[in-house]
C-alpha cells in the first residue's frame, strides 16, 4: 500500500505540476475571456468522465479487486468502455456545433477530440491503477508531459506564442494524449480480442444495479463541485468565469491529489471490506482523512504567507479582488479533499445508493445558492454554493460511515 500509494503521488505530483504551469501560463498569456473559455470546457471534461468514472472505472476498482475470478468482469467493462467511447464521439459530433456559443467548426472539433482523448486516457490510468501497476502510468504520464511541452514549444518558436489560442491547445492536448497511450492501448486491445463482445451487456446488467446510483452520485457531486462554471458562463459571461477560475488556479491542480490516494485506496479498501477487516478499513479511510485536511492547512498558510509576491507576478490590476475568492477557494478545496476521502470509503463498501443520496441533497443545495447569487448580481459569492454543498455531503457521509460493523456488511450486485 506504501509504495503503491507512493509512485501514485509522485505521478499526481507530476501531472499536479504539469496543469498549476500550463495554469500560470494560460494566465499571463490570454485575455480572461479566452481563459474562461478554456475553464469552461477544462470543467465540462470533468463533468463527462464522471459519466465514466461511475459506470466503468469505479465497477472496476471496487470489483475486480475484490473478485476471486476477475476475468469476466475485466472483459465487460473494457466492451462497456469501448461502447461508451463511441457513443460519446457520435454524440459530440452531433451537438457541439449545435450549441449556442458562437463556436466555429474548428473549436467544436478541437473540443470533441480532447474530451474523446481524455476520456480513453482516464479510462486507462484508471484501469491500470485497479490492477496496483502503477510505475507504467508514471512512464506514460511522464511520456504525455513531454509530447505536449515539445509540441507547444515548436509551435511558440516557430509561429509566436500569440498563435497559441484555446483551439490550438485543445488539439494539442488531444495528440499528447493519445500519442502517450499507445503502449497501455496495445493491452486494451488484446483484452478485447479475448471475447466478451458479444454477452457484455447482459453480464453488465448486475453491475449497472449499483453502478446506476454510482451515475446519480457522479453526476450530482459535479453540479455541486463545477456547476457554477456553467451558471457564471450563462448568466454572468465568460469573462466574469475567467475570474473566478483565476482564483482556483492554485488549487486546482491539488485536486489531483485526491485521485492518487483514490486510485489506490479504493480497491485497497474493497479488499479490506471485502475480507471483513472493519479496524484496517476505518483507520485507513481516517488516514487517509486526516492527511488532507493537514496538507491543506499547510498549503493555505503557505498560500497566505506568499501572497504579496503571487498576487504581483500573477494578476496585479488584471484580477482586482481576487484575494477574496482565493480565500473561498482554500476552504472549499479543504472540504473536497476531506469528504472526498470519506466518499471513497463508502465506494469501496458499494454503497451507491446511500451515497448518490448524499449529493442529490448537496446539488440541490448549490442550485439555491446559485440562484440566489444570481438574484442579487454577486458572482464573486458562487464559491459559497460550492462551500455550503461540500459541508452538508461531508457530514452525510460521516453519519453514513458511524453504524457498527455489522450494519455495514458487503453488499453484492
């Protein structure tokens, strides 16, 4: 588990670097318009793999660990994946140039392509992580970082970074990762070429019992953590999204963090619950609790000290009060981190049901702030839907992690 959770932190740690600078770049570079827009659509990518993390990647986290035979499952989720995958192509194709945005052919394209690559790059750094084979993610994440570094360093010199827009960076970003994939591709496509195509759907329908409410979870747990991105960008422009946005910059890219303690954690804790070891599992999800909420606190004092020197050298008269929306962002990323630690636990226990629960109450409640927000004109406050969603799931969560060991016995598909 160390050193699993080890080389994950050093990957996390790597591809947190890589997006804080393209961040800080992106920043200095762009006018807050194009940087909102490049928010946006950062933020719609996440919206549409959680529509992937709760029907494959999640199944295969918790089960196939846990599973005595495993095969089975692992060929119908790869089919699942795959018919995901071209779903989501077609769908894209068919409804980015319909949107009404103003977006030219080239930007739809460019969109499209990068949700499709990120889509089948998570799906594989997922994958890979269930299976504990983390050192070829590191190798392939550190392969991506490279590409993408020499494609936009080709592109600045020969042409001038100005020609670097939000279109070109997207298909950048889409080559980089499919290009970094290629190795863990040529695995997927051997385990496909084993069977499975033909019965998948049917062998999936027991999984799809959880995995339903796993969808519900995902979906509303992204309303309430990136919704506002749409609601700013509908009610207020991209501009005032670029504002906000700015001020997560620092602490976006923790966020990945979270993903390297879940990677390993969830099937980690699925074994344990799966073996009936109630003590390792709780103090391993509280670990795993009380790490974050320390490596925020300190984070934040190291934000709050260095401040001055940020503030100059990052957005001086370009985002007057953003200290403001800072300060909101720190607190917010504090609450993620920690219910997000617990949330997990309660994955590996399979209890979607009670969990999507959780954040359909939390979504509401960010829905009733945003709007009031939006009544009274003051987008600076829409973090605090964000903050009110964030301790109200936090707190469900907890309550659902207090019954005894014997009221939370494994629950099967």
């Amino acid at each position: 588990m160390r050193r699993n959770v080890t080389i994950s932190v050093i990957d996390q740690g790597l591809m947190s670097a890589f997006n804080f600078a393209l961040n800080l770049a992106l920043l200095k570079w762009w006018s807050s318009e194009d940087f909102g827009l490049y928010s946006i659509l950062f933020s719609a990518s996440f919206m549409i793999l959680c529509i992937q993390n709760a029907l494959i990647t999640t199944p295969y986290s918790v089960l196939v660990p846990a599973s005595d035979n495993p095969e089975p499952l692992r060929r119908t989720l790869a089919w699942g994946h795959l018919g995901s995958l071209l779903i989501l192509a077609v769908l894209l194709l068919m409804l980015l140039p319909l949107l009404p945005f103003g977006w030219s052919l080239s930007l739809s394209l460019a969109a499209a392509a990068y949700f499709c690559s990120r889509w089948l790059r998570e799906y594989l750094r997922n994958r890979w992580a269930a299976e504990f084979k983390l050192l070829p993610i590191l190798t392939s994440d550190l392969l991506g970082i490279g590409l993408f570094a020499a494609g936009i360093t080709a592109i600045g010199l020969h042409w001038g970074w100005s020609a670097v827009g939000v279109t070109e960076l997207l298909y950048l970003m889409s080559l980089s990762q499919l290009l970094c994939s290629l190795p863990m591709l040529w695995h997927e496509l051997q385990l496909l070429r084993s069977g499975g195509q033909h019965h998948w759907w049917q062998q999936y329908q027991p999984i799809w019992q959880q995995s339903r409410w796993s969808l519900v979870g995902a979906l509303t747990t992204e309303l309430q953590n990136r919704g506002y991105v749409l609601f700013i960008g509908a009610f207020f422009g991209a501009a005032v999204v670029g504002f906000v946005q700015a001020g997560r910059v620092f602490f976006g890219p923790l966020n990945v963090i979270t993903s390297a303690w879940t990677r390993v954690a969830k099937p980690t804790l699925a074994q344990l619950h799966g073996q009936h070891q109630w003590p390792q599992f709780i103090r391993l999800t509280h670990l795993g609790g009380l790490g974050f909420l320390l490596f925020n606190v300190v984070f934040a004092s190291a934000l709050w000290l260095s401040w001055p020197w940020l503030q100059q050298q990052f957005f001086a008269d370009k985002y007057p009060g953003i200290e403001w929306v800072v300060a909101q962002w720190a607190l917010a990323t504090l609450l993620f981190h920690v219910r997000g630690s617990y949330s997990t636990a309660v994955q590996a226990q399979n209890r979607f049901q009670e969990l999507a629960m959780a954040t359909i109450w939390g979504a509401l409640l960010s829905l009733l702030v945003l709007v009031l927000v939006g009544l009274v004109n003051q987008p600076q406050w829409v973090i605090a839907g964000v903050l009110a969603a964030e301790t109200l799931v936090l707190l469900y969560v907890l309550r659902l992690l207090l019954p005894a060991r014997d009221k939370v016995e494994p629950q099967q598909c």
